[in-house]
C-alpha cells in the first residue's frame, strides 16, 4: 500500500485556472515580451512565456482580470510583482514563471498598456493638475 505524502496549501487566495494573454515587461526597462497563464489570483499568477527571466527580477504584468478575480466586470489591469520562481521547460520554449504581486492598478479604457507610472486610478487620488468630478449621487451622500 502506497499513500502520498499529505502535502499543506500554503495559498492564502483562490487560485482560478484561466488561461488568458499576458503582457510581460521588466520593471523599469523598455523589454517587452508575452504569455499566457495558466492560472491566476488576486495575488500572483503562474504564466508560460518565452520572454527571459530570473527569480527576484521586478516586472510588469499587464492583463485583462476576468471577474471572478475582480468579482464585477473583467478590467484590464497592471500588475507589478516579483518573480519567484522559473521552471525551465521538459519540452519547447516556454519558461513556467511565478510572480507574486506587490501592488497593481486597474486601467482606464482605451490607455496603453505599458507606461512607466503607477499613479492611482481614483476620484479619491487625483493625477497632478487633474480635478476631481464628483461620481453621480456624491452630492446626495450616496456612495
């Protein structure tokens, strides 16, 4: 008789199994690559691309988040993480990659998907020289 060893998940959020394209940049750096994940979270993603990287390196990830991730609509969003771990390939080209995300923002429609700001995206946390337009209802104090 023969029993695996009981192995503990150590994941504090749900892991989704969505295998959806990913843009993948270096932090800081013009070097742009892509891939696909094969599964995803709120706080990290394991993704295939041919792109090189190594643990520790800082990148961006940019997505569309489905919604059961974001639990409404899917949102495109940007991702910057830290690479845990690559598992080179048995066969072809495509390195395993695990990120873990550190911060990440949801991009408004129609803006590229790569730039080198992490400004907020929020009524509440205005761009430098932007105003603030009150959301529909603000002024009757719904929220």
């Amino acid at each position: 008789m023969t029993t695996e060893p009981l192995r503990v998940e150590r994941r504090v959020g749900q892991r989704f199994d969505l295998h959806i394209p990913v843009s993948v940049k270096l932090a800081e750096t013009q070097h742009e690559g892509c891939g696909f994940t094969q599964d995803l979270s709120a706080r990290g993603s394991f993704f295939y691309t041919d792109f090189p990287l190594g643990p520790g390196e800082k990148v961006e990830l940019t997505l569309n988040m489905p919604s059961e991730i974001t639990l409404g609509e899917s949102m495109r969003v940007r991702c910057l993480g830290t690479v845990l771990r690559v598992v080179q390939p048995a066969v072809g080209t495509k390195l395993g990659v695990a990120v873990h995300f550190a911060e990440y923002e949801y991009l408004p429609k129609g803006q590229p998907e790569s730039t080198d700001s992490y400004g907020r995206i929020s009524a509440l946390h205005p761009q430098p020289g932007e105003k603030i337009v009150p959301a529909a209802g603000a002024s009757r104090g719904l929220r």
